[in-house]
C-alpha cells in the first residue's frame, strides 16, 4: 500500500511538471529585437539595398521621421514610408525594408 501511494504521488509530481511546461518556454526579448529592428533601418538608410526578415516586436512607433520603442530607451532617426497600416507594430512581423527614392520602406514580406 505504501509503495502505491509513492507511485501515485510520483505520478502527480510528474503531471504537475509538465503541466508547467508550456510556461516554460524562453519569451522573446522585445528590446533586442527592436534594437536589431532599428539597427536593419539603419543599415538600410546608409547603404540602400533590402532586407528580408521577421521580429518579434512589441510597442514599437513607427512615425515619418523614424521609429522608436519608448519602453527599451530605442529609436532610428531616417526618413521611413510605411505600409504596415499600423502607427505601431506588436506582435511577430515579417518585414521588407529597402531604400526607395530616399526613404526607407517598411512593408509586409
């Protein structure tokens, strides 16, 4: 009897744990991905050409005359177009950023 009782609280210890691991699992580092989001812009503005990549972004402003993520202390000066729709993105976005005629361009890929 008591070996079963052991068995069964091994069991519930078991269960318990991997209740829990959906919890777990590593979040996104949202400053980091914004500090690479403006980085990309950057880069972009300096030296033309496109980039193709998704971020997992969260309170980031997309304005006119750049973007920033008040919360991570984060902003890019350039001149950007946007066609996102949105004044701010959150969320996973796959973007297209390429320099057009001056600008940069943030678009959905």
């Amino acid at each position: 009897m008591e070996r079963l009782l052991l068995y069964l609280a091994l069991a519930a210890a078991v269960a318990l744990i991997l209740l829990q691991l959906p919890r777990l699992r590593p979040q996104p580092d949202y400053c980091a991905e914004a500090r690479r989001l403006t980085a990309t812009i950057l880069a972009v503005w300096a030296g033309g050409g496109s980039v193709t990549d998704a971020f997992d972004l969260r309170g980031v402003a997309v304005t006119p005359t750049g973007v920033s993520c008040a919360p991570c202390g984060v902003s890019a000066s350039a001149p950007i177009e946007s066609r996102l729709g949105s004044g701010e993105l959150s969320g996973r976005w796959r973007l297209r950023i390429r320099y057009q005629g001056g600008k940069v361009v943030l678009e959905p890929a």
